[in-house]
C-alpha cells in the first residue's frame, strides 16, 4: 500500500504536457477540478472523460501508473459512496431492508460523487507527474505574485508547499524501509482487525518523525549555510515565458469549460445517469 502512494512524484518523459509552463498547468487542472462540480450529467461527464484521457495520452504517462495512485483512497471513496447511497432521500425508493433505503436519488448522488472524486485525483496526478518540484514552486510563486502588495510571503508559501510535495516519496520510502526492518524482527501488520492493526504501526510512527524532523533540521542548515533569506531580490535560472503550446493548452482548457457549462446550463434535457 505504501507503494502505491504516487502523490507529489514526478514521472520524467518527452510529452507534451511536460513542455507546458507550469502556470498553465496550474491554472487549468483548477478549472478542470471546478468543472467537475458545476456538472450532474451523464453527457457532461463524457466530455470530462474524454478531455481527461486527451490529457493522459499527451502527457505520456501510463495509464496504470495513474490508477495506482487510486489504491490509497479506496477507504475513502467506499465510505463517501456508502453515506450518499444511504443518507440521501429523493426519488422513488429502489431498495428498502431494515433501517437501510436506496433512492434513485441517493444512488445517482453516490455514483456522480465516486466519479468526482476519482477524477479529481487522477486530474492532480497529471499536474505532480509532469512538473517537477522545482517547476511548481514558481508556478505557484508566479500565480500569488500579486499578493505581495497585502504583505503575503509569496515565495516562502510557495517554497514550502513545494518542500512538502518533495518530502511525501522520501517520506513514504522511509516507511518502507521502517516496516520491513520490523517485520523483520517479526512485527505483523497485516492479521487481526483495524484497531490492532492501528496498534501494530504504533512502533513505526516514532522512528518515522524522529527521520523526519532530522531530515527537516539538516535541510534548514543547509539552506541557511547556503545564505538563503527568503525570496527578496532574488533572481530565476530559468525565468517563466509563455510560448506557443501554452496558448493553445489555455484555449483548450477553456473550450472545455465552455462546453461543460453549456451542456449543464443550455441543454433543453438531462441525460441523467438513471
């Protein structure tokens, strides 16, 4: 399961995608999330679909390698599609046993919320596997410029969010080797219920801060014997400059906006799920 953790990796290859400015790249998996919540149509759902796999297949990264990053939410999106099935009243009843009803209500919602969710993450994998941490943290340094006027640490948020991104693989490689030192000394992770189970990864959380906060002191003096003091008056190796490819990735995105909403506010019906 650790291994399946795929946040916050960069997948290096030739595509597209990866050429883009990461502004752009910012900028447009933000309105691909928005679109996906401002849509409740079976139609609408098709154009995100088609416009995601358009995504993938530029970007050049396998398919397989997306959906292995679904495996650490599986909790999650079972548990958010078991409390709308149930909660959610509307509709005529489908099923009715004991205290438990299913609406088509409730079971369009469930459906749509797993959909949402899937795609959410599977849009924010793209954005992490084709920019490199170094990328997104000007990206995002260059989009929170204009906060600078209110006093806000633009540079220091973005260096932060970034160190945080780069620290989940090395995070998640030194939980690896932490658990197989201790099953190696016969520790069990994987018998009994949640509870001991939960017990059982007691022993591997406090070697695991203890790596972290060594990690975060040696990389605070190395920056500090480096003379790093924030963002002021500092300059870029690579400077940010909007090309040709990023244009056209900005008018895509936002025909596809344009599309979503259209088909969710203009079409004279719906074609529902059920």
């Amino acid at each position: 399961m650790i291994r399946d953790i795929t946040i916050g990796q960069y997948y290096p290859a030739q595509s597209r995608i990866h050429r883009l400015d990461p502004r752009v790249k910012i900028v447009c998996t933000l309105l691909f999330l928005v679109s996906l919540f401002i849509q409740n149509s079976l139609l609408g759902y098709v154009v995100a679909t088609v416009f995601l796999g358009c995504v993938i297949r530029f970007s050049k990264v396998p398919l397989k390698f997306i959906v292995k990053g679904l495996k650490p939410i599986v909790i999650l999106l079972l548990f958010t599609v078991v409390m709308n099935l149930f909660l959610t009243r509307g509709g005529d009843t489908l099923v009715h046993f004991w205290i438990f009803t299913i609406t088509e209500s409730g079971l369009r919602t469930s459906v749509l919320m797993a959909v949402r969710l899937i795609y959410l993450v599977m849009g924010s994998s793209i954005m992490t596997f084709t920019t490199s941490p170094n990328g997104l943290t000007d990206g995002m340094e260059s989009l929170l410029h204009p906060l600078n006027r209110l006093n806000v640490p633009v540079h220091e948020v973005a260096m932060m969010m970034s160190i945080a991104l780069r620290f989940i693989p090395i995070l998640l490689e030194e939980t690896d080797k932490i658990m197989k030192a201790q099953m190696a000394r016969g520790a069990d992770f994987e018998s009994g219920n949640i509870i001991q189970r939960a017990k059982a990864m007691i022993p591997i959380l406090v070697p695991l801060f203890v790596s972290a906060f060594r990690r975060a002191n040696d990389l605070a003096m190395a920056m500090e014997a480096r003379c790093y003091h924030g963002g002021e008056g500092r300059t870029k190796m690579k400077p940010l400059k909007y090309k040709a490819g990023d244009i056209r990735a900005y008018i895509f995105t936002v025909l596809y906006v344009v599309i979503m909403f259209a088909v969710g506010r203009f079409v004279p019906f719906r074609l529902w799920i059920f």
